[in-house]
C-alpha cells in the first residue's frame, strides 16, 4: 500500500509539473530543500533566502544586478552624515505590499514599516521579537543591535539610522536578506486576530511574487504581484519543486519539467553541456565549504586534536572524488575571490604521520570516538556531504579515531547546530555582500556564538578584536591589513577546518530569457521568462 501510495504521489508530481511546464506564462525551478521560514530574518540558509527574500520582500537598497555595487530598492537615495553616524534613507512612494488570502493592504508602504522590521530584530520588548523563536542569527551576530542605537522616523518617505560608531560595510550590510522590509499593517492585524506566527509562515512583502501555497518538502507556488513597483514579473506563475536529490533534479531538467535547477551536481555537468536543449552558467563562487569543529565540547576544546584531524583529511582527494575538480583546496575562512584574502598562510597539507604524533601530544594516542554531521542537502560549497562524511570517516579512522555520521533534514540540522549539538559538522557559507566581515564576524565573531552562526562556538578575544576594529576603519588598507592578521589567527587555532572553493553552476532549459547568475549564490527570478 505504501508503494502504491508513493508511486501515485509521484505520478500527481509528475503531472502537475509538466503541466505548469507547458503553460507559457509559468517558471518551474528545481529547488534543492524546502525553506526553514519565509522570514529571511530568522535564517542564514540559501533555500530560505531563495523562497523568501528574493521573490516575497524588498531592502532599503540593493545590489546591482550581477555584481556588488549597491543601488536603490525600496529607497530613492540615502545620504551619510560627515561622522559617519547617521544614514538618511528617502522612501520611494507608491509602493503597495501584496493582497493575499489572508491580507489586504489599505495603505502604501511607508516609514513605519521600515522602522517596525528592523525594531522588531534589535528590540527585546518589541511584540513580535519573540515570535518563532526570534532567533535572528543575521541581525546578532553582525552586531548590529549594538551598532543601530536609534531609528527616527523624519517623515512617512524618510527614516534616520542612527550609529553607535563608524560601519564600514553598513550600507552593503543593508542589502542584506535579514534586511528584508516587513508589512506593519499585516503584523497589527495578525495581532488583533491573535494570530503573529502567521507573519513568517503566510508572508507579505512588496517584493514581485506573493506566497499562494506551500506543500512542505513537495511545492511552492507564487503568482506575480500585480502593483510591483518595477513593473508585474514576465512570468506569472512562479513554482519551486522541491526536488531533494541532484541527479533527480537533472533528469527533471532533461525531461523539461524544470526550466532551471539548483545546484547541479558536478558529476553532471560535462553531460549537462552537451545536452542541446540545456544552457550551463558557472561562475567563480563567493563560498567555502568546511567542517567545524564544537571547541565547547571535549576533546575538540584542544587546538592540537584539532590540528591532527585537519592533517589526516585528505582534502584534495576530496576535490577530485566529490567536486570533480571544480573547486580549490581551501586554506582560509574566506574565500580567494574576495579582498583581503591571506594569500601568505601556509598549511602542512595531508600528513597522516604528523597526525597521529600531534594526536599523542594531545593525550590521545589511541584516538576516540566522535560524531559528525553530514549535509542532508547539496550546496555549492559541499555538492554531496553523505560522500564526503564516508571519506573524513575513512581518513580519521587511520590515526584512530571512530567516526560515527549522523543527519537531520535540513530544517532540523541547521537549528539543532545553532544551538551547539553537534560535534562535528559539515557546513559552508555564500558571500552576502563581498565584504570579509560577512564571512570573519558572521562564522566566526563572539557575537555569532550567541547568535547561532558561529557553529564552532569559537570565541577568541585577539581575533574577535581584530575584525571589530576593522569594521570602524573607512581605509581599505588598513581593514585589510586587519584581516589578514585575523586570518593567521584562524590558522593556528583551527576552529575549522577549511575545505574548498568551488565554482558554482546553474542548468537551464535553452529556452530562457533573462536569467542571470548572481555572485552570492542567490536566485533573482524577476527578469526571468521562457521563450515559447
């Protein structure tokens, strides 16, 4: 009965897939997990963003297409006070948040919103801070309920942000996903009907698509917002299929029930290539894939064990087993794409011998047992972390220690580890915004261990004083400086260790128009339509 039940399930999948293929008007994308919210404030990860800020919400600002410039959104122009402590942001008028089933705007967006969704992150008394748990990993471990001291409302098209120091990266930070402009309207609503969780699971925004319907772990379903104001989306009818596994989604591709797919594999890309209806877009990525390490939790507290387990991964084994050659061994948490990058740290690479003799020098010559999590959904930065887990298996267990592999869906991994349960862990980060401090404060700032985005829960005061200070700093140089300073503490002290780069690509039915790879690894889907 249950394979009769699964087999129509996947026959009712099928249909409805192809059918929206076939309609013109509609874009089927291929999506790699289901969304953990359709709140980008309360999420790091590339699925939510994807299902959330880029097709429901707006920012004040944001980047330019294709590249990191940052230009106008939901604001006309913004100025900047000579001490660098306050940011004046114009509102554009005649912008409506979207109508849905459960929501009807009477008004424009205005200042209030604005001001509601960033009070709602750095406000504990404010109503709805607690609301779905309130973690806001973004928001806390950038520090900028530190850095945002006041938001004064100049009028409803004007907002005033008020600084406690100098923010190099701020404005970029703005154009962030977590910096997505919520309805104050809906929320008030929500909560006379007693309702407020509702505000992250039927979502409003001002962005092109509204939500219309979610099927957990099956379907997403938008329909293009009639009064955006850029114009109403070429295509009408946006659907995400969830499509877990790599190589389904590419036979889902092939058979045209998909006009794009997420992360595809790279053991399929040479196939992809020569498909004469598939056009292959890659770029260098902004990433880094890596495997933290839980320094809270013994034996992981010792530098030195830490060290012994970098140098008995064979990492560029792993390059060529599991990424195809498509990506670099990492040395550094940030990537070599991106300024600022420590091209003087030097690393011992696989050494087996040292290993085991630094392993002695910790106090266990004889190994022990551990946990590691492995990705439950390919990323750009770790396309398979089932295989990569059997490998770092086989590895660790030549110097003797037993490597035992665990996973959750990707929901659960990602807020089980936040709250610092694993021991090990597979994981990796897309660039935001192009700045280091996305990726040094992020991944690895004091501030990211209560936040739930340092997942090695590494606190070390030179480093975290480092990349603070650098944050105040207005010349390049001298952050740059900073950061590779910080970059040398990363290297000795191992909170990680750091394993690729990789190129990132997307497949697409040849038919698509509009479409373009953006550099942080997100999807745009706007400009996006299917020649007939």
């Amino acid at each position: 009965m249950k394979t009769y039940i699964k087999l129509v399930v996947s026959l009712v999948t099928f249909l409805v897939a192809a059918q929206a293929y076939a309609a013109g008007s509609n874009f089927v994308y291929c999506s790699e997990a289901s969304p953990k919210i359709f709140n980008p404030q309360l999420a790091t990860d590339g699925p939510t963003f994807n299902a959330s800020s880029r097709v429901i919400y707006d920012r004040l600002v944001e980047f330019k297409k294709g590249a990191t410039d940052v230009v106008p959104g939901l604001a006309e122009s913004w100025t900047v006070s000579k001490d660098g402590l306050k940011y004046n942001f114009k509102l554009k008028k005649g912008i409506w948040f979207q109508t849905t089933k459960a929501f009807t705007p009477k008004r424009e967006f205005n200042a209030d919103d604005v001001i509601w969704s960033f009070d709602r992150m750095r406000l504990a008394k404010h109503p709805y801070h607690k609301v779905n748990q309130g973690t806001y990993e973004y928001f806390r471990s950038m520090g900028m309920g530190k850095l945002i001291t006041k938001i004064n409302k100049i009028s409803d098209h004007e907002v005033q942000f008020v600084l406690s120091r100098r923010e190099s990266p701020f404005l970029a930070n703005m154009a962030m996903d977590f910096a997505s402009i919520l309805s104050k309207e809906y929320a008030d609503q929500l909560t006379k009907s007693n309702k407020k969780a509702q505000i992250d699971l039927k979502p409003v925004g001002t962005g092109p698509f509204a939500l219309t319907k979610y099927v957990k772990d099956t379907v997403i379903r938008y329909t293009a917002h009639p009064k955006y104001f850029k114009g109403v989306a070429k295509t009408k009818k946006l659907i995400f299929s969830i499509t877990p596994e790599p190589s389904v989604r590419f036979q889902k591709l092939k058979r045209g029930e998909c006009h794009l797919i997420a992360e595809p594999s790279p053991i399929d890309i040479e196939g992809m290539k020569k498909h004469p209806k598939i056009n292959v877009k890659e770029m260098a990525g902004l990433n880094v894939g890596y495997v933290a390490f839980n320094v809270e939790k013994k034996p992981l507290n010792n530098s030195k064990v830490r060290e012994a387990i970098r140098l008995a991964l064979n990492r560029k084994a792993y390059i060529q087993s599991i990424y195809k050659g498509y990506a670099e061994v990492a040395k550094n948490p940030i990537p070599p794409t991106i300024w600022s990058y420590n091209t003087n740290v030097k690393m011992t690479e696989y050494d087996v011998k040292k290993a085991k003799a630094l392993l002695a020098k910790a106090g266990y010559p004889k190994g022990f047992k551990i946990s590691l999590w492995t990705l439950p959904v390919s990323r750009p930065y770790n396309p398979n972390g089932k295989k990569m887990g059997e490998l770092i298996q086989e590895d660790l267990k030549k110097i003797g220690i037993n490597v035992e592999l665990k996973t959750y869906k990707w929901a659960t991994y990602l807020e089980k580890a936040s709250k610092g349960e694993h021991e090990m862990i597979q994981l990796g980060w897309t660039g935001d915004n192009g700045d280091p401090d996305n990726f040094l404060s992020v991944l690895l700032g004091c501030d990211a261990v209560k936040a739930g985005s340092n997942y090695a829960r590494w606190c070390n005061k030179n480093f975290n004083k480092l990349v603070t200070d650098a944050k105040s700093l207005t010349s390049k140089k001298s952050r740059e400086n900073l950061y590779k300073k910080a970059q040398m503490i990363f290297k000795k002290e191992v909170p990680w260790v750091p394993i690729a780069h990789a190129k990132v690509f997307r497949a697409l039915r040849s038919n698509v128009k509009g479409y373009e790879m953006s550099p942080f690894g997100t999807e745009s889907f706007y400009e996006v339509s299917v020649v007939k």
